[in-house]
C-alpha cells in the first residue's frame, strides 16, 4: 500500500510495496516515474478510482493488481499479488479450450449429416426432426464459442485506437438480416469521430448480443435504436427497444452467467449478456439496464474515450 498527494508523488508505503513493485526508495518520487501505464496516469491525472493489472514484464516477478482509490486530499495505491489466480485462469481456459475442441468435431459432424439429410429427405417428419438437430447443434456449437471467449477476457488490458463508429456500424449489418426477419427496423443517431482504445472485434460482439437481444424480444413492426454521445471524457452507447421491458426482478441478475430471466428468455444458455459486461469491463468502462416510461428496455454503456 502506498499514499499519495494530489499530483501522485509517493509520502509513505508499507514494507510489501517495494517487494511487490520494483521501486527501490519510493517515498518521495512519483508513481508517473514507476507505473507508466497511460490508462493509470490518466486517471491519476482525472482523480479517478482505476484499476490495472500488471504481468512479470512490469513486476519482474509476478501479476499484481494495482488499484488507485481518490481521496478528499490524498489518494490510496493498493497492491495485490494474484499471480495465483493468474495461473488458476489459465489453467482453467486450458481446461475450456480443450474440452472445447473435443465437442467442436463432433458437432460440426452433427450439423454436416442434418444439413445432408434436410437437402435429400422428402419425408417431413425425418426433415423435421433433421432441422430440430441443426438447431441445437448450432445452439451448442454458439454456446462453446461463448464460453470460449468468456473465459479468455478476465484481466485482458486492450490499447488499440479505434474508431467507434466502425464498431456500431459493424454490429448493426450483423444483426441486419435477424431485424428483417422479424420486420424491427434499425435505426442509429451519433456525430463526429469518437475514439476509444479496445479490441475492436470483442466490441462489435459486445453490441451484438445486446442488439440480438432487443430484436428477439421486440414484436414486429417495432423500432431498436442505437445512439452514441460523449459526456466529457466518457462515450455513452445506448440501444433502447419497444418490447416487453424487463422482469423487477431480473434487473440486477441479467448480467449473470447463464441467467435467464423469465420463461420466454429460456432460448439460450445465458451467457450472452455475461459476455458482453465483461468486454465492457475489461475495457475500462460500465454497462446496466432499466425499463423505459414508454415501454420496452434501454441497456447502457458507458466507454473511456480518447482524444
């Protein structure tokens, strides 16, 4: 643990922090000097609460979790060794990836011999029961590509520039088709060029879960729409739909794994909201949901950006 002063020059720190963070006599220099990770001295800088995970290229020894926590006149800097869990992670994603891969053959065999039987079979019992194989085989196989990316996002930092347009325009093509089907008109309000650091691919899924969760539980006819502003230094993304809203008592548990809330969300494995708060996380930001005055449900994000 170490205290700082406002500008995050070190006044006093207990006998692990020089241990767990090569800093040879800390007191009296500022942690710029030591922790130079840009998303770390733009909060110091912002006087906000971050925190940031630091492998053995930084330590030299193991991972640490560094967490900055604002004062009235001071700020607090908590270290936390968790090279422990850092190594639980990954033997765990070892463990997912190969059970994974396990189920992947068979399953694409599943869905190749359905697909076969549903293009030859003139019997409409065999083609039905053919499609109701397809369907479930696709349903697992998205279910193993879930838990897949799930459990390879804890702890990531991302830094790469990108533009957040392209990621809102990305994700709407990809649920245009599901949109037509169900007539929803799409419609997305944003101006000007707004960066932010990330992934760019893990933030067009994020706004795809979300987007195929409005249209799946809008009736037809109805309206999903995308809208982005910036609140200072912040980037808020709001998707708002026209359907059924929200069950009271789902509000603060639909971001949990494999939670579904009420008896017509029991159509996935609910991991699709999980997944989504966790790429939200990783990337520095926040997301929470709420019922509309005029019906239907609004999920909201709120993202660091960037000059």
């Amino acid at each position: 643990m170490a205290l700082l002063d406002h500008s995050g020059k070190i006044l006093q720190t207990n006998s692990l922090f020089s241990f767990l963070l090569p800093a040879p006599d800390p007191q009296g220099r500022n942690i710029r000097e030591i922790l130079r990770k840009p998303e770390f001295v733009a909060a110091l800088t912002r006087e906000e609460e971050i925190t940031v995970y630091l492998d053995p290229s930084w330590t030299g020894r193991g991972h640490l979790e560094v967490r900055l926590i604002p004062l009235a006149e001071r700020k607090v800097l908590l270290l936390k060794d968790v090279t422990r869990i850092r190594q639980m992670e990954v033997s765990q994603r070892d463990f997912i990836a190969n059970v994974s891969h396990e189920l992947k053959t068979p399953l694409t065999a599943i869905a190749g011999y359905a697909e076969t039987i549903l293009e030859e079979s003139q019997d409409e019992i065999i083609s039905h029961s053919a499609r109701v194989i397809l369907k479930h085989s696709e349903r697992l196989t998205k279910l193993i590509r879930n838990l897949l990316t799930l459990s390879s996002l804890k702890g990531h930092l991302l830094e790469e520039k990108i533009l957040l347009e392209a990621v809102v325009l990305q994700s709407l093509e990809a649920v245009t088709s599901l949109a037509r089907e169900k007539q929803i008109k799409l419609t997305f309000k944003g101006k000007g060029q707004v960066f932010l650091r990330g992934k760019e691919d893990l933030l067009v899924q994020a706004l795809i879960n979300i987007l195929e969760n409005a249209i799946k539980f809008s009736p037809p006819g109805s309206k999903v729409e995308l809208t982005t502003e910036t609140e200072g230094p912040w980037i808020k993304i709001t998707i708002a739909d026209q359907g059924p809203g929200i069950p009271e008592e789902a509000k603060e548990r639909i971001f949990e794994r494999f939670y579904q809330a009420g008896r017509d969300r029991r159509q996935g494995a609910g991991l699709g909201l999980a997944i989504t708060k966790e790429i939200i996380t990783v990337h520095g930001g926040c997301i929470w949901a709420e019922n509309l005055p005029s019906g239907g449900a609004a999920f909201h994000i709120i993202l660091p950006a960037i000059p």
